[in-house]
C-alpha cells in the first residue's frame, strides 16, 4: 500500500489507553524508537534479564529512577516492530488500574522525554505505517462505539479488510482503463489503433452498478452505526409515558392519570432489530396548556419536527376527536406510526369503526401500553418501518459511513459522466481520462491515499486518546 505524504514524526507517544478512573488493570502504552529504552529505565523484572524477548510479558515493579522508590507492582510486555498495532516498537504496563498508580505511571515516562500521544494517534500511526488503511482505521473508532451487536459487526468486517477490498477492486478496474487511455493520449504520434470505446463503456457500466450497489447500503447500514431517534407524540393522557416504560421495560416515565403529567421530554435508549434507538418521551400537545406546560409542548413539537421515525399515540375511546389534519402537518411523512392505545377500554367493534376515521394509508397498530397487549405487534412494525426489510445483513460489504457515502457518490458521478464521453463519437479521449481520474481520486480518499490533511486530522481527532 502507498504510504501518504505526510512525514512521519518519529518521535515516542505514551497514554494511558483505559478508562480513566477505577479498575481492575490500567495499561500505560508507548509506542516509538524510544519506548524499550523507557522501559527499561523504569521497569524492574522480579526476574533480572539482559534483554526483553519480544511479545512476552514481564512481571515486576515500576520504580521512579529518581529515588528508587516503588511506583506500583506491574506487567510489562514489549512488542518489537513490526509486528505491532502501530508497525513501531510498543511498551505495555499493564498496572493496578487505580486513577493514581496509572498517571504516575504515565508522568513518570513524560519525564524521561516521551510526548504524551494526541487523540487516536496509536491508530493514526498504524495508518501512516501502511498496516491499515483509512476505512480499517475508521473502523476500529467504529468497534469501540459500537451501540448494537449489528454495528458491531459491520464495523469487524470492515476491518477485516471487506469494504476495502471491494473498493480496491473497482480502483484496479479504473486504473487499467486510465493507463490504456494514457498510452493512447500521449502517444498520437504512434499511430496506436484507437481503443475499444465499446468495450471501455461497458466496463464503465459495470462500474457504475457496483458503485449504484455499494452506495445504495448506506440508506439502512448507517443506521445501525448512527441510530435512529423515535418520538413518542400526541395529545395529553393517552398513554405516551406508558408505552414509553412498556418498550423501554422499566418504569421510566412518571404515570398518572392527570393529563399535563410529562412536561418536560426525556430519553432512554434501547436496541430494536439491532438498530440503537434514543427514545424520547414528550409532553402531551395541547393549546390551552399553561405556562411550564406550554414550554414542555414547544419542546414536544421540535422534538417532533427532528425526529427520525415519530410513534404518535391516540386513545382508542377518543379516536373521533382526533383531528388528523393538523397531524399531517407536523407528523414527517413516511416515517410516522399512529398507536391506537387503550384498546382495553373499547369494545372491538367500536375500535373497528372508531379506525375508520383514520387517514387512509398511514400505517397503525392496535394496543393497550397497560396491558401490554398488541406491544409485540408494534414492536415488529417498528422494526419493520425502521429497516424496510431492504437490506440483506450478511451480504457483502456495507457503507455505513457518510463520508464514504459521499466520496462513492463523487466516484458515481465522474463515472457516469465518462460513460458519456465514451459514448460520443468522436470520443473526447481528454475529457474521459479527466473523468476517470476524479473518480480514482475519490476512491483513494476513502482509503486514505489522496485525503487531505484536514480531513484527516478531522478523523482522528473524533477518537479518544490511548486509541
Ligand atoms: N385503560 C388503559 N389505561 C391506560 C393505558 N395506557 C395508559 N393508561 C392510563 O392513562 C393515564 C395516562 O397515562 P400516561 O402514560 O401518563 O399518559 P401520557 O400520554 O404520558 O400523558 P401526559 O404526560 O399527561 O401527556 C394513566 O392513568 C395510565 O395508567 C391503556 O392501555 N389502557
Ligand atoms: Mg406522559
């Protein structure tokens, strides 16, 4: 892999790569030229050894070489280059991971002239080693964020190398092509018989799907990494609070039968069909609110207005009164669900025509949030309405990062504009090299081969230190 431009720094980072706070071990980790010679200096094997053998862990004490006196008892293990998470010599202290034996520690290997690291600068250096590229990068901020066992997972097969691989794939294809077109361009005065521009489209096209097919993933893979934010909506008392407890499974919410009860919103989050979703409970829309209350029903409908998905609760004994107009104005289209609760309380054939006077064609469950009756039906449709049932979660490889998403999309349009060019007859041989570059060069920046240095940084800042 082409190592980017930016030099390396060589010098040696330290940071403290757990949680900080109170644990069962803390792990102090170096990585640089300088790191087994820190180690040394502070490190002291129960067992005395000449030279540390690569990859195997030490038991001793971490003393401070100014006294002499014991900083903590500890493990040791040092990883020579290459083979390391960064490709350079790495130091492990693995410590009681209490907050001072571990800062100790780290001030301790500052003051023998290591820099402590800058955000996500161990992975950063992996990159800039060549070990991993920039999709495998992104993916280990994605492991360690993680909100659901289904994001998990896209983001394990994106560093194993899945995405990468695809888009290396295309990126090889689109290589070829551009050396055939290079060779023709610069040397007219050869004679070379002019390319196959048939055959070169229809690669282009063959191209083109698989772009159209990868980016197409991103609509429902990116939930499962971003989430989704559901709001619970509709008119006081009809039950928002319960079925928020229902579907969260814990009393969350306060309950009564006092209308005007919720006031203020608030959230809980929860996994549905893998999906992570912050739930938000929100105060019950009405005009005549007072004055604490009317602030809770303004923040209700700007909650309502940014939702993802809005589950807008009615109370099946008042269904006649509901005035679904002024709904449709504020409930986001396509993404609304209406629950009819408290289907306890009316008799079938009431609630039969009682729905009548629902708009046609917005989708509704029946149920009742007190006797959890129905809950597992609103479930399935949530889940349903969520996912669209579109994508196949063991297909190959997904994009669930926007900024893949948006450089695939760049990729797609140089690519449909040079199926253009070499479909015109004279071919404009220029134009259609010009194209198949931009679209080249937007692969690359998903890799991390021609992405700038802000955006760059911009990733790598987004990760927490010791990472
Ligand atoms: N019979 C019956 N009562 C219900 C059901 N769901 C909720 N209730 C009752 O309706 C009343 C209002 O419930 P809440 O969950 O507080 O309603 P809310 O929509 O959050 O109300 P506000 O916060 O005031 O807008 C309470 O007394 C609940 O016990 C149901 O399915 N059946
Ligand atoms: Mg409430």
């Amino acid at each position: 892999m082409k190592v980017p431009a930016l030099p390396l720094d060589g010098d040696t980072i330290v940071a403290v790569s757990t949680p900080f706070g109170v644990g069962g071990i803390g792990i102090v980790r170096i990585s640089g030229p300088a790191a087994e010679k820190t180690a040394a200096q502070l490190f002291h094997p129960k067992t005395p050894s000449e030279r540390f053998t690569s990859h195997q862990f030490y038991y001793g004490h971490i003393c401070d070489p100014r006294d002499n006196s014991v900083v903590d008892e500890a493990l040791m293990v040092l990883m020579r280059a290459p083979k390391t998470y960064t490709r350079e010599d790495i130091v492990e202290i693995h410590c009681h991971g209490g907050a001072l034996p571990v800062r100790r520690i780290l001030e301790l290997v500052v003051s023998r002239g290591v820099r402590p690291a800058e955000p996500g600068e161990f992975t950063r250096r992996a990159f800039m080693n060549g070990r991993i590229d920039l999709v495998q990068a992104e993916a280990v901020a994605d492991i360690v964020e993680a909100k659901s066992a289904t994001a998990l997972r896209f983001a394990q097969r994106q560093l194993d190398g899945g995405l990468s691989q695809e888009i290396r794939g295309v990126r090889e294809t689109l290589k070829d092509l551009l050396m055939e077109m290079e060779a023709w361009l610069d040397f007219p005065e050869e004679d070379l018989p002019d390319p196959d521009f048939d055959r070169i489209r229809g690669r282009i096209e063959e191209m083109i799907g698989a772009v159209r097919e990868l980016s197409a993933t991103y609509a429902e893979a990116h939930l499962y990494r971003d989430g989704v934010s559901l709001v619970i909506g509709g008119r006081p008392n009809v039950g928002k609070s319960t079925l928020l407890n229902v579907l969260v499974g814990k009393e969350r919410a306060i309950v009564s039968p006092l209308p005007g009860t919720t006031r203020d919103y608030l959230e809980e989050s929860v996994v549905l069909a893998g999906i992570p979703v912050r739930m938000i409970d929100t105060a019950g829309l009405r005009e005549d609110a007072g004055e604490i209350e009317a602030r809770g029903v303004a923040f209700a409908r700007r909650q309502i207005e940014t939702a993802d998905f809005l589950l807008y609760v009615v109370d099946a004994t008042r269904l006649e009164s509901e005035r679904w107009g002024r709904v449709a104005d504020f409930a986001p289209a396509g993404r609304t669900l209406v629950v009819i609760n408290k289907i306890d309380l009316v008799p079938a054939a009431a609630l039969e025509s009682g729905m009548g006077s629902l708009p046609p064609g917005v989708p509704r469950v029946a149920v009742s949030a007190l006797y959890r009756t129905g809950i597992e039906n609103l479930g399935e449709e949530i889940e349903r309405q969520l996912t669209g049932d579109k994508l196949d979660l063991d297909s190959r490889a997904v994009i669930t990062n926007v900024r893949h998403r948006q450089a695939l999309e760049r990729c797609l349009d140089a690519l449909e504009r040079a199926a253009g060019q070499a479909s015109a007859r004279p071919v404009p041989g220029d134009l259609l090299a010009a194209d198949l570059r931009h679209a080249l060069r937007a692969l690359g920046e998903i890799l991390g081969e021609t992405t700038p240095e802000e955006i760059l940084r911009g990733i790598f800042d987004t990760f927490c230190i010791g990472k």
